[in-house]
C-alpha cells in the first residue's frame, strides 16, 4: 500500500495539516463534518496507485489545521481561498476537487470562485444547488417550523459543542452511525420537537459498529476532536446566510467543469438536497451514481466502488 505522508503548508494565513500521497496530476479531496482528513483514507492510496497526487486537509477548524475564533472566518470564500492557497503552497496551476458533505459545497465553489485552478469537480453526498431565494437558515424556520431540524439547532453557539463535547467518542459514535446506511431511516436530524437537543432519539450502536468503521477509526477522529473542540467545524455552518449575502452574484451561475455526483440512496441529506436537480446547474455532469444501501458517509461506506467511480473520472478528464 502507498504511504500516507503529512506535512503543514501555509494558505491564506493559516497553518494547514495536509495528508498526502502519490505523483502527478493533483486531486484535492476535502472532507465534512464531523471529519478530518482521514475520511479519505481509503481513496489517498487508491487514486495514488492510479497515478495521481492525492491531498487530503484538514480543513479550518479541524484537525491539526489552524481554528480562528471568529465565525465570519468560515465563510465559503474563506474556505475556497484555503484551497486556492494550497495549490499556491504546492506549487500547482490547476487541480480536480473532490469534496463530501460540507466539503462538497467547497468543492462546487472552489469551481466556480477559481474556474481557472479547478479543472474539475466531484462531489459526494451534497450536489450543487441554485442560491435560495431567502437566506437559507430563513427557508428553514419556514420548512420546518416547530420541528427540529438539525442545522438551525447549531446556529447557537456554544450550544451544539456543549452536547457533542460532553462525551467526544459517545457523539461521534451515535451521530456517524445515525446518518449511515446502516442505522434504520429517520433517526434524529430533523422532525422530532423543536425544543429536542441533536442526539435525542438517536440510538447508540455501542460496541455493534458498523463494519466501515472500527474502533481504532472512532480512535483517530475522537483525538482529533477533543483536542480541537467542535466550535471550529460547528462555525461553518454559522455561515450559511452570511455565504447567501457574500456570494449574490453567483446566483444563477452553473458549474461548466466536468463534474460527478455520488451519493447514497439511504443518505439523509438527499431527502433535502435531491441530485436531479444539477442536470440543469451543472451542464458538463458527467455521471450520477447513487450507491445503495449507502448513507451519508460515501466513502468511508462504499471506499471500493467511490475509488472506481473517482479514477473513471480522473482518468477521462
């Protein structure tokens, strides 16, 4: 197997962990919440055997990347200068993004903010959609009125890190499993009381993980995160009406690179972000794959058929 190596490189002043491997053409792989880096430890190795320079960061807040304090320092341009900064740290003109979860909008806007640095883009569990027509936290108090719904509970700060910092292992434990394609459907995100705190509902696997993930797996995230603390990853989501009103004048703009969407098909954030959509945003979509069985951890869940689906991509750009 390909080594996995790590260094610090320095991008839009901040100090970022990096986890890398192989040579040639770059492909940046940018992970979600809760996450790191390692959530792409099964495909730095593969996309590096299939030629290609894999980096996987940690990104702000996370890991043993540098953690402003300030909220405003997770906006999506932010974060998309982060990573046009780390081509820059490397020495590279151009890339393909890759990007789960959280760090899938990253992804389709480190395409369209540095179109001449992001050559392609593929995104696993989030697909792009158009800008709302109303600042997004404010669509969700409207959707979801007197039920909780997961995103608006971590707009409070303090609040969502107090409940995920009270026992790190246990948090991470119950919120991966929940929104995996193992746990039944329905567990906790959203329509319970609106007064319910996150992991209310939620049943906690104890010691029956699921097979994508292993004790030692739960081991790396959770030391990460206790040192870090959750305020960091929680922030970005404490940007989105903020990225609504910095990033108006992409409102209507398609994503023209080549472009692929994963996703799974018992994935909870489809049921609010459907992929069909981007047939018409994303006008060089080269191919949907919707793996089933899967949840919202794609490549963790499904690192195999992720692996062949990317390299396909890669290898026809």
């Amino acid at each position: 197997m390909t080594d996995i190596q790590h260094r610090t490189i320095h991008t839009n002043g901040i100090s970022m962990h990096i986890a890398e491997a192989g040579e040639g053409p770059l492909v940046v792989l940018i992970h979600g919440f809760p996450e790191l880096w390692y959530s792409w430890r099964h495909q730095l190795p593969a996309l590096a055997a299939a030629g290609y320079h894999a980096v996987a960061p940690d990104v702000r807040g996370c890991g043993g990347t540098d953690a402003p304090p300030e909220i405003e320092a997770y906006s999506l341009r932010e974060m998309t200068a982060d990573m046009a900064g780390l081509l820059d740290a490397l020495g590279e003109e151009q890339a393909v993004v890759a990007g789960h979860d959280w760090g899938a909008p990253i992804a389709w806007h480190c395409a369209l903010l540095y179109p001449d640095r992001f050559r392609a883009v593929a995104a696993l569990s989030v697909p792009f959609v158009r800008r709302s027509p109303a600042p997004p936290t404010q669509m969700f108090k409207a959707i979801f009125r007197d039920k909780f719904f997961y995103m608006l509970y971590f707009q409070e700060p303090g609040v969502a890190e107090a409940e995920f910092e009270t026992d790190v292992r246990r948090s991470l434990r119950i919120f991966m499993y929940a929104a995996s394609g193992d746990a039944p459907r329905g567990l906790g995100l959203m329509g319970k009381p609106k007064d319910a705190r996150l992991f209310d509902g939620m049943p906690d696997p104890g010691e029956k993980l699921p097979a994508w993930l292993s004790e030692e797996d739960l081991d790396a995230y959770t030391e990460a995160l206790q040192r870090s603390g959750f305020r960091g990853p929680l922030n970005r989501y404490r940007n989105m009406d903020r990225d609504w009103e910095e990033l108006a004048e992409l409102a209507g703009a398609q994503i023209k690179q080549p472009a692929l969407f994963i996703g799974g098909d018992r994935d909870p954030v489809l049921r609010f972000t459907p992929s069909d959509a981007m047939k018409a945003t994303a006008p060089n979509l080269r191919k949907i794959v919707m793996l089933p069985g899967c949840g919202h951890w794609t490549q963790q869940e499904r690192p195999a058929e992720v692996n062949r689906e990317l390299i396909e991509f890669l290898n026809g750009l």
